[in-house]
C-alpha cells in the first residue's frame, strides 16, 4: 500500500472511530438498549429502501459477510430474519457498538474488527456479501481490493449487494471538483468512482448479472435532515471549532452535511444500489 493510501486508510479509521456511523442520530445513552432504538428507528425511517435493497427478508440460512457493519443496525435485521451473520469493520468502536448491540439483544452473529481490502476469511466462506457506504471510503485501488475479496470470500453463485454514492462523470470543471472533494473529505472519502469505473472493476474481477438501481431518490430524506441539522447547528461550529472543543474532524463533518446538499444540487453525486453475482 502507498504511503498516501496508508494515509487515508488511517484518517477513515481516525474519523469513524471518533463517530461510529448513527451515533449521531440518537439522544440517548451509546451503548444503552435506547440508544439502539432510536438509531434503528431513523436509519429505516429516513431510508426506507435499505431492507429492500438488503433483501433481509431473504436471508434465511444465509451466510452473510456485512463489510462496514457501523453499529450493527442493519445485521440485525439479518439475524433476525435467521442469516449466519458477520460483521467487519475498521474500527474497533464500530465492532465493540455492534458486538453490545447483539449482546443485549440476544442475536447470534460475529464480529471482528478488519479491512474489507485483506479478509482473513477462507475463500468461498459466504452466500451474501452486503456493504451499505462502506466502499466509498478506500482509494480506487482499495475499492478493487475490496471487490477482489469480496469476489474470493463469496461461493458460487454468491451474491454482492453494494449501495454506495457516484460520480456522474469525469472529470468535472475544476470548480465542481474542488467542491465535490471539500464536501467528500468531510466524510474521509478521497473520491467516488463513476458508474462505469466500478462496474469495469466488478466485471473484471469476475462478477457477472450486475443489476444496478440509482436510490438518490429514497435517501432526500436523509440528505434533507442532516442539510436542515447543519443549517441548525453549523454557525456554533465555528466559534466551537476555534475554541478547541469540536476536532477538526467534527468540524468538516458538520460542513459536509450542508455541502453534500449542495453538491447533490448541483448534479455532482448520487446513490445508487449495485447487485453482482459470482
Ligand atoms: C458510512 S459508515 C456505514 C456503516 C453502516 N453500513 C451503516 O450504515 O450504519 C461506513 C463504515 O465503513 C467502515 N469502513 C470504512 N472503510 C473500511 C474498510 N476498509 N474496511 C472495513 N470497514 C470500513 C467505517 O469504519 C464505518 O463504520
């Protein structure tokens, strides 16, 4: 791995351990039974088409690999729909988060702190692997890394279930890539890939009836909620900022939340749902 690459990788874990994902989302005690609730109540309130895109519903028996697993939301739904679920994540507070989320919730599953570009899992080990904004974060040769092993870990006829934001195109003018990337380095994203470019990797590494769905649509809710937060809560961030008590982190996170609005508005992104078999 490249020294920039090491780099990054370090400044997404930095910035999801400091936020494990929909931390923010809940008034109430990390860790608590509440606390859980309420981040489920908005994650499928805010963006409905997840258990659809998820296809909890079908994940009966399954093996299932969640890369990005976050606070466990989303596993589970998988557990309880009766999948053999393992969640990874790069952070250790993402998978403590998780791991105490099915403790007081008495599901079965597995959790292990890892990265999704070098899986210590035997090849063929899983039916469903599931990554909901997860790929976005590693550079365009990590985001082949993670797609090679997600290719190896699946068995035959396997499934790969990705929802993740897009480019339009490239390049853009410089303004709107100067934009893009201010609003992408508040989340610890480097870039976004195209459409094609990830669809040319995800056929190169094998993987083959690539349906793909764009989702911008389902998910303004919740672009909507965090630009009205941002709105709300950005003027303090400043003062807050200069005063050392929100990181630097904090900061471009709270800003990100009012430019990713903005960079939609101006056509610069979009999420979309990309289905591969094996
Ligand atoms: C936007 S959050 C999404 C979490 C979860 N899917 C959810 O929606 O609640 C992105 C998650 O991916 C994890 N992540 C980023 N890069 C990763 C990598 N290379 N390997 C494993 N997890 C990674 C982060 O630590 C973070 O928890």
């Amino acid at each position: 791995m490249s020294e920039a690459n090491a780099q990054l990788k370090e400044r997404v874990r930095a910035f999801w351990q400091e936020h494990p994902c929909g931390t923010k989302f809940a008034d109430a005690s990390p860790g608590s039974r509440r606390f859980y609730e309420l981040v489920e109540e908005h994650r499928y309130q805010k963006e409905w088409h997840i258990p659809a895109a998820a296809d909890f519903s079908k994940a009966h028996g399954k093996k299932v690999l969640e890369i990005g697993c976050g606070l466990g939301t989303d596993g589970a739904q998988f557990a309880l729909a009766g999948a053999d679920y393992t969640g990874i994540d790069l952070t250790d507070a993402a998978v403590d988060l998780a791991r105490r989320r099915f403790d007081l919730f008495n599901l079965p599953g597995a959790f292990r702190t890892a990265d999704a570009e070098n899986l210590d899992f035997p090849d063929e080990s899983f039916d469903v692997v599931w990554a909901q904004e997860s790929v976005a974060h590693p550079p365009h040769q990590g985001k082949q890394a993670f797609l090679r092993e997600a290719y190896r870990v699946l068995r035959p006829g396997g499934r790969l279930m990705v929802e993740d934001a897009f480019r339009y195109r490239r390049p853009y003018p410089d303004e709107d890539e100067a934009f893009l990337h201010t609003f992408l380095s508040g989340w610890a994203i480097a870039d976004i890939p195209t459409n094609e470019e990830f669809v040319t990797w995800t056929e190169e590494v094998g993987f083959h009836d690539l349906e793909q769905s764009d989702i911008t649509a389902n998910i303004l809710p919740s672009m909507r909620y965090l630009y009205r937060m941002g709105l709300l809560l950005y003027p303090s961030e400043v003062p807050l900022r200069m005063l050392r008590i929100r990181s630097a982190c904090q900061h471009a996170n709270a800003r990100s939340s009012l430019l990713q609005w903005r960079a939609y508005k101006k056509g610069l992104w979009y999420v979309q749902t990309l289905i591969a078999r094996k």
